[in-house]
C-alpha cells in the first residue's frame, strides 16, 4: 500500500482548539442567556409592580364609585378615603409601601359613609386602632404611624409615616 494514499492522524494541537473554540461557544451562550435572564426579569417586575398599582387604583375607584351612588344626595358623609404616604430617605420599597397602603385603606373602609360631623369620635377610634399598627407584606413588617387626618368635601384623607418595624 501507498503511503500517500493514507490518512494523517489528527494531532492534539487541532483537538486543543476545537475545544477552546467549544467553550468559547459554551460561555457565549451562558452569558448570552445571563443577560437575557437579567432584561426579562427586570422588565417582568416592573410590570409587576405597574399592574400591583393599577390593581390598587381600580379597587379603590370601584369603592369610591359605590359610596358616590350610595350617598349621591347627602353632602355630609365621608364619600372617598385617600391614604397619604410621608416621603422617607431612604425610599422604602415601592410594591411594599402600595401593598401596606391597600390594607390600611381597606381598614379605613368602616369610615366611609359616615358623617363627616362626628368625625372626631370616628377618628379617635381609628388612631387607636392603626397607631403603631404593624403590617406584613412579602415577609417583612412595617409599622405605620397616622400624622394627620383630614376631612374636606366629603373626602378623608389620611398621612401616615411608614416605617420598617424590627422586632426587639
């Protein structure tokens, strides 16, 4: 048999860069898909927390519109409740601070429909209950503090500070 007519061998210099180019094309791909990872995640929570609020938004709206046919004719009564939020630096958790706020406004529903005129007996009572008041949202507590309420044109509002609470 001819010598010419046969094969080379291959040699392990082509071997060691066919498997430098294969992991190079393993860690693209790995990085590829990290990022992409990180963009959908990224993009996915901040959907989350716009539908969260709009979520909020359209409860409250429904509430606010039951109570306007309900007491359409009476000017005297708490029509709409909106719950206030004081600024804090640093910024707390957004989604938290809206999931903290629909539970209280869903706490300050027994006030809705009630005479703005003895507010004051209603609003003591409602100090008393949600001073302090501490809330769990997504495994963390917040306890919220009320600083001001105020009724005006059928329409309670209330500030609140919210702070994380740690337990002693």
């Amino acid at each position: 048999m001819n010598e010419r007519n046969l094969p080379t061998p291959p040699t392990l210099k082509g071997f060691k860069r066919f498997l430098q180019l294969t992991a190079v094309f393993l860690l693209g791909m790995v990085a590829g898909s990290i990022t992409f990872n990180i963009v959908f995640q990224t993009s996915y929570n901040k959907l989350w927390v716009e539908n969260k609020d709009l979520q909020i938004q359209l409860y409250q709206a429904e509430e606010d519109n039951k109570t306007l046919k309900k007491y359409h004719k009476r000017s005297t009564v708490i029509k709409e409740i909106q719950v206030r939020v004081e600024e804090r630096d640093p910024p707390l958790d957004t989604l938290a601070v809206k999931e903290v706020v629909q539970q209280l406004h869903e706490e300050l529903e027994v006030l809705r429909g009630r005479s703005i005129f003895e507010i004051d007996s209603d609003a003591k009572m409602a100090r008393t209950l949600l001073n302090r008041k501490i809330y769990a949202v997504r495994d963390k507590e917040y306890a919220i503090q009320v600083k001001t309420m105020l009724v005006s044109e059928g329409v309670l509002q209330v500030w609140v500070d919210i702070r994380p609470y740690v337990r002693s």
